[in-house]
C-alpha cells in the first residue's frame, strides 16, 4: 500500500481520498454452468485489484494503471461513457459508470484513479470482475449511492454482458464481491442462495497452474457455448417443463436422448451442465466431511467433462492438468474458469509442492514449449475499503 499510495502522489501530485480491493477467483468446481442455473462453488483469492481514488471538483474522469504504465494517464469527461476501442482496459471501468449511469443515477463526481493488479490478466483468475468490482465500489462511495452489495454485483455483470459484450454469468462478481478468507462459496446461481463452506485441505494446498496461453478467443467461443446451451434447452423443454438445464437430472436426459439427434453436441452441452452440477453437490458434501481423495476426484472428473462434453479445455490446459494427475501428490486438478487456455488448480501435498511444480513445469515445457507458470494459492476475502 505505501508504494501505491507514494506512486498516487508522484502522479497526481496530491493524496488519495479512498483505496479499495477487489479479489480475483478461483472455481474449485461447477465450471460453465452459472449461466444455466447450475450451482457453483468457487473462492476469493488473495491476489486482486487495488484502485487509490482522490475526488476531483469538476466531472472529469482520470485513469492510470500502474500494469500499464505509470505515466499514462486517460482523460475522459463524465458526458463521454460510449465504448471507445482505444480506451482499451478502461472501457472496463466506464462500462461501471455507464451501467450505473443508465439507472439514472447521478455519477458525475470527477475523480481520479490509480489502478494496480497482482493478477495476471485474461488467466481465468477474474481480472475483468475484479476491475470491474472495484470500480463499482469507488463509484458507489464518491458518489454516496444508495447500492446495495448485490446491487454492486449485478451491474457489473450487466457491464460485462451488455458494454463489454460477453454473456458471462453472476459467478465471478459475485465472488469477488462476497468472498472470505478459508471459505469457497456454494451459490445457486439460479435463485442466488449461497452457503459458505470452509475449505479445509489438511496438509494440502491449491497450487494454480497457469499456461500461459492467451485466450484471444475465448469471449466468441464463450457465447458460441451459451448458444449450444440455448440449442439444448430449447429441445428439452419440448419434452419437460425447465427454465435452465440445470433443472434435470441425468436419468431425465437420457430418456430424451433420441430428441437429440440431430444436435449431438447440444446434448453434450446439456450433459455436462446437468453432470457438473451434480459433481458440485457431491464435492460439497465431501469437503464436508473431510473426503479428499473423493473430493479430489470429482474436480478430475469436471475436467474429463469440460475436455470431452463442452470442448473448453485444449492442449496446454490438458498437458498440465494431465501432468498433475500423474503426480502423486496431486489429489485432484482440473481447469479454472472460462478455460481455452487461461489457468488449472491442483490440489497438492505441502510438503511436495517444490517437486510437484518441477516435473509438472517440465513436462509441460516439454510439450508445449513454453513454460508455466504456478502460485500457491491463498483463499482471501471478498471486496472492501482499505482504511489508513
Ligand atoms: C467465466 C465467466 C463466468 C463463468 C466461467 C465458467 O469466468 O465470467 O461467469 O461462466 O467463465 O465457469
């Protein structure tokens, strides 16, 4: 903090007013399925986005990220919140303002903004929600509005959805929002019900696993996926009365299966959300009741799924989840998140985790060619004000 807060000064040459941090996440399970009214069960981590904020008296806008440059600063007026391609990563930032603005609340308080993240970006770890969280929580602060926490939650997801332009569902924001420290949460992302269960992995840690693989296309493929589930529901619901896919069980499925034969891939879609859905109130349980291997198990499981029913794995994500299965220290892995590319989790004896990140690190530079990258990952709380 005192680096960031020296670094705001030599900027705008005076003090911050406020600080906020928003985490980023990591999904232990229940992947792809938050916009089919699946459950999921993902955790804050300890990584995330800070963002110092002094209050301006005009309406002017000043952005500086410290990811960026620290010299670079972008200027915009409070009238001016329309996606612009060049305001790159701050279009994330209006988009807050603008999803705010269209309630028709009064945001022009000009201020300026030092933004710094830990988390690398487009990994699958929730960077956008996690800039997008943090923002929404200075906008709300400066400008007293009167938001709830959940408030907070859904226009950053609407400004995903609608300004920046991918469907994503409430998981990620939700995350960063409500976090907390050694807990993951079990959310229905279909009724938004949620329980916190402590993560309690004796003697193991979560390593992240990350590839290094951009995800250049991830956001066209995302949506083609929400498409497919579309597809699927649509033909369930000739044959059951379901709003989400989630609403089915397997057996249910399957006896329609013949409905789906000129759409196999719709059906695989269908599986794996009705599948992984299942797995997450299963994994649930066994973290409960101190079953690791089983848990373990069940995220392996998750991944088979996503590799072969929803197709959003690839060749980096299954080398190094493939990697980590082979070690026997490994409990369990499976990617995290969007996928196509981005980060996987493992589950890691402590003692072991040197070892396991040297031979799971070479041999994905074996066959990839380029190196991974790996964090122990520590579960954090969710979004809130950095007093002085
Ligand atoms: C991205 C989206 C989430 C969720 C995951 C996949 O992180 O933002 O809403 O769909 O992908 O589980």
């Amino acid at each position: 903090m005192e680096l960031l807060e020296n670094k705001f000064e030599s900027v705008f040459g005076k003090e911050y007013d406020y600080a906020f941090f928003a985490p980023g996440r990591i999904n232990l399970i229940g992947e792809h399925i938050d916009y089919s009214g699946g459950n999921v069960f993902p955790c804050a981590i300890t990584n995330g986005t800070y963002a110092l904020v002094r209050i301006r008296d005009d309406h002017k806008f000043r952005f500086v990220s410290l990811n960026v440059s620290d010299t670079e600063i972008l200027e915009i007026d409070a009238s001016d919140l329309a996606y612009d391609e060049n305001h790159g990563w701050v279009n994330y930032a209006k988009g807050i303002i603008a999803t705010i603005a269209q309630k028709g609340l009064s945001i022009d308080t000009g201020f300026e903004v030092l933004y710094y993240g830990d988390i690398p970006n487009g990994a699958g770890l929730s960077s956008s929600a996690s800039l997008g969280i943090v923002t929404a929580e200075f906008i709300r602060k400066i400008n007293q509005l009167p938001l709830s926490d959940l408030d907070l939650v859904v226009v950053t997801k609407d400004s995903e959805n609608q300004y920046i332009g991918v469907n994503t569902g409430i998981m990620d924001q939700f995350t960063v929002m409500f976090g907390q420290k050694d807990t993951a949460l079990r959310l229905n992302t279909e009724t938004l019900d949620y329980e916190r269960v402590p993560v309690q992995l004796e003697g193991h840690k979560i390593v992240i696993m990350n590839t290094n693989k951009q995800r250049a296309l991830a956001d066209s493929k995302y949506n083609e996926r929400l498409e497919e589930c579309a597809r699927a529901l649509s033909i369930i619901q000739n044959h059951y009365d379901v709003s989400e896919l989630c609403q089915l069980n397997r057996e249910q499925l399957e006896a329609i299966v013949d409905a789906f034969r000129d759409d196999m891939v719709a059906y695989r879609r269908a599986r794996h959300a009705i599948s992984e859905n299942d797995r997450v109130h299963r994994a649930v349980r066994k973290l409960r009741h101190g079953e690791l291997l089983a848990f373990g198990k069940l995220l392996n499981a998750s991944h088979k799924s996503l590799k072969d029913d929803y197709e959003v794995t690839g060749k980096e994500l299954d080398s190094i989840v493939e990697a980590a299965w082979d070690e026997a220290s490994c409990i369990g892995a499976r990617v995290t998140g969007a996928g196509f590319g981005g980060c996987a989790i493992a589950i890691v004896t402590t003692d072991a985790i040197p070892t396991f990140i040297k031979n799971v690190g070479n041999k994905y530079k074996e066959v990839i060619g380029y190196e991974a990258n790996f964090y122990v990952a520590e579960i954090g709380d969710g979004s809130h004000e950095i007093k002085r």
